[in-house]
C-alpha cells in the first residue's frame, strides 16, 4: 500500500478513536435526568437513541469498545506498515510505536474524555445517533455476546447486586 493510502488510514482511524472515547464517556456520564429533559426538549431522534443506548450499558459498551479497538488496531497497523516503509524495520516499528502510543493517549484518549466529561448532555446527544446506528448493525455481534461473555461474566464477577452500590457511588464521585 502507499504511504498516502497509509497514512490516511491512520489519520481516519484516529478522528474514529478520539469519537469513540469521547461517546463512551459523555453517554455514561448522562444522568437520567439529563436523558428525561432531552426527551422531552428536543423530542428528536438523538434523545430517543441516547435513552435507548443508555438504558443497556453493557451492550452500549460492547458496541462502542468493539469500534475503538477496531481502529486502534486498524491504525496501529497502518501506523507500523507506513513507519517501516519509510524508516526501515528496526526503526520503523519502535518509531510507530511511539508515537502511536503518544498520539492515541494523548489525542484519542485524554482529550476526548475531558472534553465529554465537562460537557456530557452537549456531547452526548451529538454522538447518540451514530452510535446507535452502530449499534443496530452489531445486533448480532450482542447476542453472541450475550450468549457465549455474559455467562462467562456472571461466573467471573460478584453475585448479582453485589458490586452495584459500589458502581453507584464511583459514578457519583465522577460526576
């Protein structure tokens, strides 16, 4: 592939991370109350799919996981082809590495996170649609999950109600 191709990939890969990150934290920073006065006001489709998303957590997080890890992934190996091309083997992979690693906690991390925190119901229900877009299409991928990782959840993790309260207080001290 060429470096241009290459680096476009990395380049796209990371607008989609930095998106991702940044979803992941403004839609599960929403409070109910948030979620129930954006129904209600804006009675548009991105409150409706922020209270559909935020109504099944677990299966928001396997959607929007699913999509960050594809383009790290995505972006790292793009990152590494073009770095080796350009700088050699050696240099090239230690180089992609670490810059990569920079780039993506910095940029796709970091930021995005701060920004949805201070601002999550803007955040939020911007990023609500597309995210429920996704969402849909990975129907099948969330009953695989429920089928084959949840079971394996349920046996791994506390008993049943157990480690809520706790989730409960860390939301709050969150937010």
């Amino acid at each position: 592939m060429d470096p241009v191709t290459l680096f476009a990939i990395v380049v796209g890969c990371l607008v989609l991370s930095a998106f991702f990150s940044g979803s992941e934290t403004a839609l599960l920073r929403l409070s109910q109350h948030d979620i129930d006065e954006g129904v209600n006001e804006l009675r548009g489709p991105s409150a409706i799919a922020a209270r559909d998303l935020v109504g099944h957590t677990s299966r928001l997080l396997v959607t929007i996981l699913l999509g960050n890890n594809l383009v790290n992934i995505l972006a790292a190996s793009a990152a590494s082809a073009l770095a080796m091309t350009l700088l050699g083997e050696r240099t090239g992979l230690i180089v992609s590495t670490a810059v990569m690693t920079l780039i993506v906690l910095i940029f796709c991390e970091v930021i995005p996170k701060a920004m949805a925190a201070r601002h999550p119901r803007r955040m939020g229900f911007r990023v609500a649609l597309p995210i429920y877009v996704l969402h849909q299409l990975l129907r099948p991928i969330h009953l695989l999950f429920d089928q084959l990782v949840e079971p394996l959840v349920r046996r791994v993790g506390p008993p049943k109600g157990e480690g809520e309260a706790a989730t409960e207080a860390i939301l709050r001290l969150a937010r």
